[in-house]
C-alpha cells in the first residue's frame, strides 16, 4: 500500500494495479497500517471519467477500529460492526448540545406520524398499534439551510467520514429527525430501491426520487426510483430501554440469508429483535453508517441494493428514541448528470 504519512486525503489518488482491475486506496488513518482497501476501481474508461465516483469503505473484520479526524483537533472511532455490509459506529459523532439543537429545531418544525411507502392515505395512522403495524414514528425533516453552522459542520464531518464527493452530500435529501414513544418501532425494510430481480429491472430506467419532484411519501415506485447509496443515522438521546437498530441478516452467509428472508417472519422486530446479527444500542450523539449498496465496478457509481443492509428499529420499551437520518444519494450511470431537486 502506498498511502503517505502526512495525512488522510494525499492517498485518494494512490492506485495499484492487480490482476488487471484498478484498485483504490483510501488511507483514513495516519500510517500507512490504518489504510482501508476498497473495492475494486472503476475501468477507466473515458466515459466513466466525467463525474465524481462513490466510495466503499470496506471494513477488514468486525471489531476493527479505525482513528479518524473529523473534527479538527480531535480524533472520532469508527467501529466496524460488519463487514456485509459495512456497519460502522462512531461515537460522539454529535455533541450533547448538538442532539438537543437538533430535537428542538424538529418540535419547532411540527412532527407528524411516519407513513410508508405505498400506504393508504386514508387510514388513520395515528389510531395503529402494535407489533403488526410496521411502523410506528414520528417524523419531520430539517431541510437545508447553509446558513446553519451546525448543519454545515455535520456535512463536513460527513464528508471526511465518507470519503464521498461533497457533491453527492449536496444533492441528498434534508435530514429527517424521528420519535419513537414506547412501543414505537419500525420493522426490517431497506432504505433504497426495492431489492427483488423483477423490480430492479422494472425500475433500470427510472430516475432517482431525489432529482424529480415525485412525492417520497406516496407510492412512489412509478415514478422514480430511491437512490440511497448509504444511510448515517445519529442517535439524538440515549434510550432507557430497547430501540436498538437491528440487522436481521448482517454478515449472514447467502443461503442463510435467502432462507430467512423468504420466511419473511424476521423482518417483524417486535419478535425477533434478538435473533438479528446486529444489534446496535442507542447512544446519544453515536452515528451509524452503513451502505445500502454495492459501487458498480464499472461506473463507480451506484450499484446493486445489498440484501444484508435490512433493517429497523427494535421495540422501545421504556423511555423514547430520537434519531436523525442522513442518507446520501448517488445516481445509476444512466442518470449520472441529473441535477438534484434538492441542491439549488
Ligand atoms: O430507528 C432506527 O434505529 C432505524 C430507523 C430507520 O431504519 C429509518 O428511519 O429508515
Ligand atoms: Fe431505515
């Protein structure tokens, strides 16, 4: 590896070649051991220069701890959790002040209850409990405002935790803050594109949902397609009990996978929040960051949705839960020089 020692960006563009593909090197750490391979590199070829490329930061085990600046003058963890997907957490991502500015600036906004895709829009959601509903929040979204200092610097820490061009932190959707009181949860589902075979190639050609103006709380699936190549999502207060974030299928070998997914049974996580592989407990001002798809090798953008990035939120028991999700949107090669509806 040839990552220099004068710090984290000057190996971006350090390239080895192997077995004829390109890889890439990204060095987050200091030394030349902290560096992180990625996946393999784009071809190279002149059509896939024209814009920026995502980044997978890949893990080389659970448990591997990675020191990171984010902040200048302080160091931050990254904690690796999984490796299938990548699962990171990073504590103190937020300071305690921070979290409060964020759940005060979200009452201000109004929460409203959290729907879902494709759901009726006339059942009254306010009167649903329990553990068949799948889920049970409040929501609202900060939307951009660069005139906020707060705002801007967690952008930044974003991007220095990412590694992703700022452009695609630009374009994504405001961030969306979220309550859960007791009993609220919210039952394994992927945050991006539908992930089956027939819905994949029913949706190839749609655009992303972030560069049309497609309503994101209908059913939206014929309209555009949702483009979250990685989901951070910081924990806003520390639970008192339960409310974990759960990954049912995690790091789980393929047919395990398969098996379990198809009885459909373990995406309720009202019952089976301890049979999940991962399990994150909540704890104020910590992110987690994981990847919701593969990078295209090809084009260095997005790439298939990966199975083992279902998840959700476990039953709180006692107390309540806020978080605040980041996701960062990257378009397929076919819409790569559409502009974002949100980033004007
Ligand atoms: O609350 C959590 O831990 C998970 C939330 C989530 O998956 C989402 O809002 O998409
Ligand atoms: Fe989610």
């Amino acid at each position: 590896q040839h990552c220099h020692e004068d710090g984290a960006d000057s190996c971006d563009d350090t390239h080895e070649a192997l077995e004829g593909n390109r890889w890439q090197f990204h060095c987050i750490g200091k030394g030349d051991d902290e560096c992180v391979r990625l996946e393999e590199y784009y071809s190279h070829a002149p059509e896939y220069r024209r814009y920026e490329h995502a980044v997978f930061l890949k893990p080389n085990h659970a448990g591997e701890v990675i020191d990171v600046n984010i902040v200048p003058g302080k160091t931050h963890q990254m904690i690796a959790k999984a490796v299938d997907p990548p699962i990171y957490e990073i504590p103190n991502f937020l300071s305690d002040e921070e979290c409060e500015y964020v759940k005060k600036k979200a009452l201000a906004t109004g929460m409203v209850h959290s729907r879902l895709f494709g759901a009726n829009p006339d059942t009254n959601i306010e009167d649903l409990k329990g553990p068949d509903v799948f889920r049970i929040s409040r929501q609202t979204w900060l939307r951009r405002d660069n005139s906020d200092i707060m705002m801007t610097s967690w952008k930044d820490r974003i991007e220095k935790l990412t590694k992703m061009p700022r452009k695609y932190i630009e374009d994504s959707e405001p961030f969306q803050v979220v309550n859960y009181g007791v009993g609220g949860h919210y039952h394994a589902h992927t945050d991006s594109a539908s992930p089956g075979p027939e819905e994949m190639l029913r949706q190839k050609e749609l655009p992303c949902c972030y560069q049309t103006d497609c309503p994101i709380d209908k059913n939206v699936q014929l309209c555009c397609k949702v483009c979250r190549y990685m989901t951070v999502l910081v924990y806003l207060n520390d639970v008192e009990e339960g409310g974990q974030t759960a990954y049912p299928f995690a790091d789980l070998p393929g047919e395990d996978l398969q098996e379990k997914l198809k009885s459909g049974d373990y995406l309720n996580l009202s019952k089976h929040c301890n049979d999940a592989t991962i399990a994150v407990r909540p704890r104020k001002g910590m992110a987690v960051m994981w990847y919701n798809h593969a990078k295209d090798p090809t084009t260095g953008l997005i790439g298939d949705p990966l199975l083992s990035a279902y998840h959700g939120s476990c039953d709180v028991t006692k107390g309540e839960k806020w978080i605040a999700n980041m996701w960062i949107s990257v378009p397929p090669y076919e819409h790569w020089d559409k502009p974002s509806s949100f980033n004007t």
